[in-house]
C-alpha cells in the first residue's frame, strides 16, 4: 500500500480497476420529464438529477506515493506517473456531477475553456465558410441507402478482419444516445444503439472515426509492449485523438458539411454556456436550428450541472474542433507525424517516444488505398 517503487504489471493491475463511465452518469434521470418541463414552459431551464458514482474509491489509495515504475524506461516511468494524476482528475470530474461547483472546476480543469480564436472560427464555420477544409461531396446513392443493426454485423467484422482488430466486436448498448456509435477500448467493442437506423454515407465516416481512428489506435498501443498506451491516458490525448479522427474524416473523403458545423456549434454552445442560463443558450441557437437539434445541443454543452439556470458548462466537446484544427496545422507541417501518431494513444507532445525509439514504431497505419478496401469489402460504394 502506497509503495514509492513498483513494477509495470502492478501498477497496471491497479489502474485496470478505474473505471470512469463519464458519458453514462452525464444522462441525467430525469432527463425526459425536464425536457417536457422545457418546451412546455418559455422561461424554464431544466433542473437535473444524477445518479450518484462511487466507483475507485480507494483504487489511488494504493498509488498515492508511487515516483518510480520499475522494468520499464524512466520516460515511460514518468508517463505513467503523470497518466495515473489525470484518471485522479477524470475520477474526481465523474464523481462531482450533480455538484455544480465542484462539476464546474473539474470540468474547467479536465477540458481546459475554449479561447475566443476558437469561438469566432466556430462562428465562422456554422455559417458554411470552411475555407480550405475538404468537405466531402453529397453521394445521393449512399444517402438513400439506410441500414439496421442486423446489417452492421457483417460489415463491422469484415472491417476488423482487415485491420487485424482480432478480438474485436460490435455490441448493442442501451446506455447510447440514438443512433450512436461508441468506441469501448477495454472491452474491444464499438458499441452501437440497438435501434440504429443509419444512412450508408454517414456509416462510412463513422468506420474512419471509431474503428480507422480510435481502435486502430489502441490495437497497436495494445501490441506496443506497453499497454497502458492501449488506452485513453493523458487529458492532452483527448483533442489530438479526436482531432486525428475528424483529421483522417477529411483526410479519406468522408467529411460532411454537417459534421463540421455541428462540431462548430458544440464550441459555440459551451463558449456561450460559461456566461449564459440553459436557456438563453437555447434562445440563440434556435435562431440557426430547429428546436429539438437546439435543445439537444444546449445540452451536451449543460450536462452534468443540476441547475442549469446557472452560467457553466461541460467543457468536453470543444475537443472536436479544437483538435482538428490543432492536428491539421501539425500534419500539413510535419507529414511524418502521422505515422508516429498511430503507434497508440499519445499526445502529439509525447511523439518524441517513438522517434527515439522508446516506444516501437505502429504495425499498422492507415492510407487512401486501405479505406478504399474497407469501402469495397463492406460494399460501402456507390457502384
């Protein structure tokens, strides 16, 4: 208990015992009465309950003086010294949701504020104006072509066929928005809603952001020697991984208009969310969205805060955009990178491990010519 040196397996041991299911506790329980309360009412903003998490209470007891991590390089040591600081910060934001004040400064904390430069480029983007970012063209063959679960099945497995994601499956979940996707890297499933109805075009952005991205990503940082670079780690992982996701979105044809204005509107509801009510962020973007697309917005920017008539918010999704345009502005520089960047789960700041060969180089790294295999495998073309 509480030793200052300790070996690579042990300390992993401990660390497979957090578990921080953030986006599961963020639902509130209550969500559908005060979203009726909501659009009943002109002036209401909803008042949210949580259920209450007591997951790795005494799990960071056992790390709490650790300094060194033995049989491994001391660069990795210190990597996973500062990796177990984070899951404290991650484990400390999922256990004061419903907290507004404590939610507020984990939240600030963990995601960091959008800046005003990003604000007005979210502006900006919101009204269409992409300037150079590739928007992938409208194939109405694909758009009309709508697909179920039962047909998700066989395509998800030729994709991890491809890939060599052995393990690897597609899973329903209840606990999902609709018609959502989610990457579960523990477990080796993309979890999926039950009930998903999806068009073939946004299938295929969906394959290069979950499983080209997030899984691959973790399959090579899985078989890298190291585990711990497997996994979600480090908070400045966050907007790189999602921004390499949205990045190769662009990269492989496959970025919609929609996606990036939704994405530009995720940053404009939390920019106005840390001075505004839940309502008032509504108010303003119901002036650009239908009321349920608003509503759903000014929720994601809100959650995890039981009194919304406060200013505040969850700072999480500026991570999309911000990202992206963090990862484009590093790789249309440094080319190189991107290989590096597929050796696991690391920040763009730690890609220094890999080029000096702390860490080994990834097995697999995506390209034009193996998307376009995935496409024609899983008959995700237009011909």
């Amino acid at each position: 208990m509480g030793r200052k040196k300790m070996k690579y397996e042990n300390v992993l041991a401990i660390l497979s015992e957090v578990s921080t299911p953030i986006s599961l506790y963020l639902m509130p329980i209550n969500y559908e009465k005060e979203r009726e309360k909501f659009f009943d009412s002109p002036i209401y903003n909803p008042q949210f309950r949580y259920r209450k998490s007591n997951k790795n209470r005494g799990v960071f007891e056992r790390l709490h003086k650790l300094e060194e991590v033995l049989d491994v390089d001391p660069e990795i040591s210190s990597y996973i010294i500062k990796v177990i600081e984070d899951k404290k910060l991650t484990s400390r934001l999922l256990s004061s949701i419903g907290d507004d004040d404590r939610f507020l400064k984990n939240s600030e904390e963990r995601y960091g504020r959008p800046s005003r430069k990003l604000f007005l480029r979210a502006c900006t983007l919101m009204r269409s104006s992409y300037g150079d970012i590739s928007i992938a063209k409208r194939n109405e063959k694909l758009m009309a072509r709508h697909l179920e679960y039962k047909d998700l099945e066989l395509m998800f497995a030729k994709v991890f066929e491809i890939l060599g994601l052995d393990g690897w499956m597609l899973d329903k979940s209840k606990a999902i928005v609709a018609n959502g996707f989610r990457t579960a890297v523990k477990s080796k499933r993309i979890m999926v809603d039950p009930h998903i109805s999806i068009t073939a075009e946004k299938l295929r952005k969906t394959i290069v952001h979950e499983v080209v991205t997030h899984a691959l990503r973790a399959k090579n940082g899985f078989e890298s020697g190291c585990e711990i670079f497997g996994r979600p780690n480090l908070k400045e992982y966050l907007d790189d991984e999602e921004g390499l996701a949205m990045y190769n979105e662009e990269l492989y044809g496959v970025l919609r208009d929609i996606d990036v204005r939704r994405r530009a509107a995720l940053v404009y509801a939390v920019y106005l969310g840390q001075t505004m009510s839940f309502r008032q962020v509504f108010d303003a973007l119901s002036s650009m969205y239908m009321k349920k697309n608003a509503f759903d917005i000014t929720f994601r920017a809100k959650r995890g805060l039981s009194d919304t008539s406060q200013p505040g918010c969850y700072y999480r999704d500026t991570t999309y955009l911000r990202g992206f345009l963090k990862i484009r502005r590093k790789l249309d520089k440094d080319t190189t990178s991107y290989r590096n960047m597929y050796a696991g789960k690391i920040p763009l700041k730690y890609l220094y491990l890999v080029e000096e060969g702390i860490l080994c180089k990834p097995a697999m790294v995506p390209s034009t010519e193996l998307i376009e295999k995935l496409f024609k495998e899983t008959k995700l073309t237009d011909r």
